[in-house]
C-alpha cells in the first residue's frame, strides 16, 4: 500500500510539473501584398553575401535536403573571388557541375594566372589589317573563357532565376556582379520513347510522346524538317510554373489561331495546371458541354500530320499528349493509320465507324421505342420473340435496360482501374458469367443482352476516347427519351442535338465544318480521297498556303 501511495504522488508531482501547450491554428488570412512578393520581383545585387542570404532564405536550405549550395573561391587572372552556386539534387547533372562548371573556376590553370590584362585580336577592315584591344572584364572573361557549357544566359532577376533552377538550371553567383550566369544543364530520370499504348498502328510509326517536353519538341523536330518550324515557350501558374510549347509553321498556320491561341495560355489566372487535360478545360470555347473540342494524341506522326495542315499544336510538360487545335466532328472519327492505308480501306474504316457511332448513341433508346410505341414495325416472328422472352422477367424493360446499361459501364470501370493481369479476367467474368446468370435467373431478357453487348462493341469502335465519354452520356439521355416518348423523344433529342452541334465553335473553326457551313466538301471531306488528289487544305483553316501539291503530283506518268 506504501508503494502504490508513494508511486500516485510521484505521478501527481509529475503532472503537476509539467507545463500545457495549447496548439491552435491562426485563420489570419495573409496580406495581399506581402514583402516576401516584392523581393520576389527585385534585381540580384552586386554583394555575393547578400544574394546568399537570400537565396538561403527563398530556398529554405537549412531544411530542404535536396537543395545544394557550394561556396567556394573563384580564380581569374590572378584574382579571388567570391562566388557560389545553388542547384537541386535529382534535376542536373553532378558530373558536368564538377567538370564544366567547378573545375574551371576554381583550378588556378596556367592561362588563369596570367596577369596578361588585355584581350587582343586581329580584323581586317578594307584590306588593312587592325589591332583591337578589349580590357580584362571579369564578367566576359567568365562568360567567353571559364564556362565552356553551351548554354549560359545572364539573369539579373531573382524571380527568372530560381524559376530556371527549378526547372533543372545551376545558378552562379559571383561578387562585384550584380547578375547570375544560368546553365543548363538538366538531367532528370525520364521514361523512355516507346510505342502508344492507346493509340496502336500497325503500319505507322511506332513513337509516342514521354513527359519530358524537350524529348517530345526533339520528336516533332525530327520529323518535320522545316526551319519555318516555330516552337514557342509560355509559362503557366503562378504556384507551380511550368512550361507549355507552342507549335506551329509559320508560312502555313493562320497568324490569328496562333495569336488566340497564345492569347488564352498567356491569360490563365491560376496556382497550377498539372496536365494537358486540365490546360484543355481551361482554354476551350465551351467548357461546359461534354463534346470534346480539342483532339488530344501520344502519336508524335499524328501532332507532325496536323501541323502541316496548318494546324496549332499544345505540348504541355509531364504529359505525353499533345493538343490540337482547331478541330472538327469529323476529326475525332479519324485515325492516323487511315494515311497509312490504300484511301478503299480507309473509307471502309470511316463507314464502319459512322455506323458505330449511330449504333453507341441510337440503339438502346432505339429499341425501348419499338418495343413499347411502335411495335408494328417489327416482324410477328421477332415480336413473338421478344414477348416470349420477357414473360418470366419482373422488371419494365425500361428499368432492365437501363440496369444493364449502368452494370456494364461499371464492369469497363472495373477493368480500368483493376491492375492490368486482371483487368482481362474482370471483363471475362463480368460479360459471360454474370450475363449468363443474369438471363438463366430471369432477372433479364437475351435479346436485351445482345442489345447492349452491340452497344458496347460499337462504342470501342471510335477512336477518341474523349468522344466516346460524349456517347455514353448521351445514350443515357437517347434512351430516357425513347421510353417516354418513343420516335418523338428520339426526333427531339436529335433536333437539340444537331442545335448544339452547330452552335459550337473550336478556336472560331465551326464544329460541322466544312458541311455546316459548306466548304471546299469534295477536297476535305469526310471521306478520304486519294493521296495524288489531296491538293488542297482546309478551307476553314484560313491557312496561309491553301496548296498542298500541284494538281499534276506524278510528273513521271506525264513525260510527255
């Protein structure tokens, strides 16, 4: 008992002892106009020890691991000065800071310790030979002489600069200079160029865009060789600034898309844009309909083929997909390998997925009209059918549809999001086993069956993904129509359809073109002509050379 009384007072003096921290979070909201904002804004100095302190303090260096900063002594013609860099771990690369960069300004090589004070050199000027002398600089002499990197830039601005470092950069300060060399020299751990996984070719070319932006304008580079070729750097987000291209051919793209089209990147108000599938909610006309208004891709051949059309091509970096614009209806319906392919194959293909894209939106809305409106439209023998099917099932056929509809966009769900070994065996189980109990437990109709699996056969028919998220949602909306009103609510559907269709617009481009408006139909239409035909582009392009070929493009069958 002794024990316990004096082991309680021992713990109760404890408490007593010790102190109570109160831990609350202020909800004071910063001031919109913080001095943190202006230094942000401010000219590098000439003192070294002030740049260092401030780089210290904008960088956090003393809890930031990944943050490498180096003093040392710089040596140039016999003279010390202070100098250091600042760079961050896993962006540059070490080995050519070390040889590039440290190892010339800090080894006192034989041409560093001259006391030679000038530059001298020789021109010839009207046949007379002259003698310039240019006086020792230690900024020129830095810039010329001690940084063989082939890309150095003078940076007087504390916000430019870290904005580089950031992005892979080494900053050099040194004193008595009131500026920063800027070197690049970025080497990250990037994923190699391999081929698209959602946009498969069998005959083209087997590169797709990775996430680094320089490797994706290199692949665009390659294979569009034209000096006409611009490709344009915007930085977007004030939080997280990262780079977006621009690419566009100067003598063919229409002057006023690429202006609109700088115009929108330079004037987004926003903390981050972390992928090209934000950047497109962000700058297309209508971000509210469901239609996709412009063409994503991974295909490097298919971003190079619309340039040359005189198109606007958006590479966004850490995203493997470009953007296109302007675009049409009809763009999405098209693949890159239709080029690759005799223009008879091609145009079946084009068939094929018109008649895909009909059979995803109509066919279930489609069938609850005839079967419960108009079922004077089908043969005795297949209304027989289908009664007879339905007899045992307890649901309305409106309900049993829409519960297929909904188990089979889960079960896709399901296969997306599954890891890649199952995603086959979700699918499999989902279709058959679950298909099949569902028609022995009467719970469904085969034919209702049969139905959707069309449905969904159809829908990966069409070769945007984009487009085909529009078919989904709509088919809903088709056949909620077709129950209530049959062929009426399918024909009003359509109506409205058709209004908003016509109504938009990608970059000023109509949505329909060239059919609605009609233009230049019979040499950029839907269906593909052949390769010796194709001697215009499209006229809703605006571009600025309108003749892809002459209208005689095989001269060697014309010697005569």
């Amino acid at each position: 008992m002794k024990f316990i009384k004096k082991l309680k007072e021992f713990f109760n003096n404890l408490m007593q002892n010790q102190e109570s921290y109160d831990f609350t979070i202020s909800h004071e909201k910063p001031s919109e106009t913080q001095p943190e904002d202006l230094l942000k804004k401010q000219k590098i100095y000439p003192s070294v020890d002030v740049n260092l302190d401030y780089i210290k303090s904008r960088y956090n260096v003393l809890i930031n691991s990944d943050i490498k900063l180096r003093e040392f002594i710089l040596n140039a013609r016999g003279k010390q000065f202070k100098a250091f860099i600042i760079y961050i771990d896993g962006l540059v690369d070490t080995s050519s800071i070390n040889d590039f960069i440290l190892n010339p300004l800090m080894i006192k090589s034989y041409s560093n310790q001259s006391n030679e004070p000038q530059v001298v050199s020789e021109a010839i000027t009207n046949n007379i030979s002259v003698r310039k002398v240019k006086r020792f600089n230690i900024t020129d002499y830095i810039y010329e002489c001690l940084l063989p990197q082939n890309s150095v830039k003078k940076v007087s601005s504390f916000d430019e600069l870290v904005q580089n470092v950031n992005s892979g950069n080494c900053a050099l300060f040194v004193d008595t200079i009131n500026f920063a060399f800027d070197i690049d020299i970025k080497k990250f751990a990037q994923r190699s160029i391999s081929e698209p996984k959602n946009e498969p070719s069998v005959r083209g070319s087997q590169e797709a865009f990775v996430e680094n932006l320089r490797t994706n304008t290199s692949l665009i580079r390659k294979n569009i060789n034209n000096e006409n070729l611009i490709i344009e750097n915007i930085t977007i987000g004030k939080t997280n600034k990262n780079n977006c291209a621009v690419c566009y051919i100067k003598d063919i793209a229409n002057s006023s898309l690429v202006s609109e089209a700088k115009y929108r990147l330079n004037n987004l108000d926003v903390d981050y844009v972390l992928s090209s599938s934000e950047l497109i909610q962000l700058i297309c006309d209508d971000p509210e309909t469901t239609l996709p208004e412009i063409l994503t891709t991974e295909r490097a051949d298919k971003a190079c083929s619309s340039l040359l059309q005189g198109r606007v091509v958006i590479i966004y970096n850490g995203s493997p997909y470009a953007l296109i614009l302007p675009v049409t209806l009809f763009d999405f319906f098209t693949s890159q390998e239709d080029i690759n392919l005799n223009y008879h194959f091609s145009n079946l293909l084009k068939v094929l997925r018109a008649i895909a894209f009909f059979i995803t939106l109509l066919l279930p809305g489609l069938y609850l009209a005839i079967t419960i409106f108009h079922r004077e439209l089908l043969p005795t023998e297949l209304l027989y059918s289908i009664v007879a099917s339905r007899v045992n099932v307890p649901f309305p056929i409106v309900v049993e549809i829409l519960m297929m509809e909904l188990s089979f966009e889960l079960i896709r769900e399901a296969g997306l999001r599954v890891p890649s070994p199952l995603g086959s065996t979700v699918g499999i189980v989902g279709a058959l086993v679950l298909g099949e109990a569902a028609v022995s437990a009467n719970i469904v109709s085969p034919i209702l069956i049969i139905i959707v699996a069309i449905t969904a056969i159809s829908s990966f028919a069409i070769p945007d993904f984009s487009l085909g998220f529009h078919l989904r949602i709509s088919r809903f909306a088709y056949t909620i129509l077709g129950a209530l009103c049959g062929f009426l609510g399918i024909g009003i559907g359509i109506f409205i359809h058709l209004i908003t269709l016509c109504s938009l617009k990608s970059f000023g481009v109509p949505y329909l073109s060239p059919y609605m408006p009609k233009s230049n139909v019979r040499n950029n239409g839907y269906m593909l002509k052949p390769v010796w035909k194709r001697e215009k582009r499209s006229d809703f392009l605006n571009t600025k050379r309108t003749t892809v070929q002459d209208k005689i493009s095989m001269k060697w069958r014309n010697k005569d």
